[in-house]
C-alpha cells in the first residue's frame, strides 16, 4: 500500500464498463448488503472498549464502500497486534492507507500540520468489506 510514483489511468477498458453496468443494475441490493455488514459490524463491535467503526457523519448516507475500525488512542500500539490476530482468524485486514506526505514521491512537497493524520493513521484497521459479505463469525 505504498505508491513510489505519480501516475494517472484515465482510461477504462471494456471489461470494467461491463462490470460497472452490471453493478449499477443491483445498486440498491449492492448497498443494502453492505449496510448490513456495517450494522453487523457495528453490533459486533459494541460490546468492546476502545474499539468503534468510523460513525455514518450527521445529515448522510454512507455507500460503506470501506469499513474501517478505529481504536483509542490508548490502544494504538495494538494495532499491529490486533491485524495479525484478525488476518489469522481469516478477516483480511490491513492498515489504513500510509499518509501521503509520509510517502517518498511527496517527501520534498509542503504540508501543514499531519498530527491528526499521524494519530490516525497508527490506530485505523481497514476490515472486509465486500457486498458479497452476508455474517461475520462470533467472536
């Protein structure tokens, strides 16, 4: 998950457009699956101090496109622990995408302040996502 260079795909083959039709003909079915993982997740999750999924912002909707947990910030150094735990129990998992000033292709760029990105960054897991997702093992 570290991009090295700059690039740009404008392009989208045959095979994509198909798929992104054949998609947006069960959106609804799509998004209302994903939904369900989330409130699943949710559930799950409710029970554990310290750990939350990124709430739904006030006045939205959210697609659920990613469901990302986060840990407070007294648990950030467990992060590490708690993918290994997650990914042998069979959940891909990863960490949050690295912060881009932090990559070497932007390391000569201005940046404002990154501390809240930092703290972030050490304390978001990314979790299966998948609208093709239906239950998720007890814990």
């Amino acid at each position: 998950y570290v991009h090295d260079e700059t690039g740009f795909n404008y392009r989208m083959p045959n095979l994509n457009a198909a798929l992104g039709c054949a998609q947006l003909e069960r959106i609804d079915d799509l998004l209302a699956s994903k939904r369900r993982l989330a409130e699943r997740y949710a559930q799950s999750l409710s029970h554990i101090d310290g750990v939350s999924l990124f709430p739904e912002p006030a006045n939205c909707r959210s697609n659920h496109w990613l469901n990302a947990v986060m840990l407070d910030p007294a648990l950030s150094d467990r992060r590490d622990t708690l993918l290994d735990a997650l990914n042998d129990a069979g959940l891909q998992s990863r960490p949050i995408w690295q912060p881009m000033h932090q990559l070497d292709i932007y390391a000569g760029c201005p940046c404002g302040s990154t501390t809240t990105t930092e703290a972030l960054a050490h304390r978001a897991i990314n979790v299966p996502s998948s609208a093709g997702l239906v239950t998720l093992r007890q814990a």
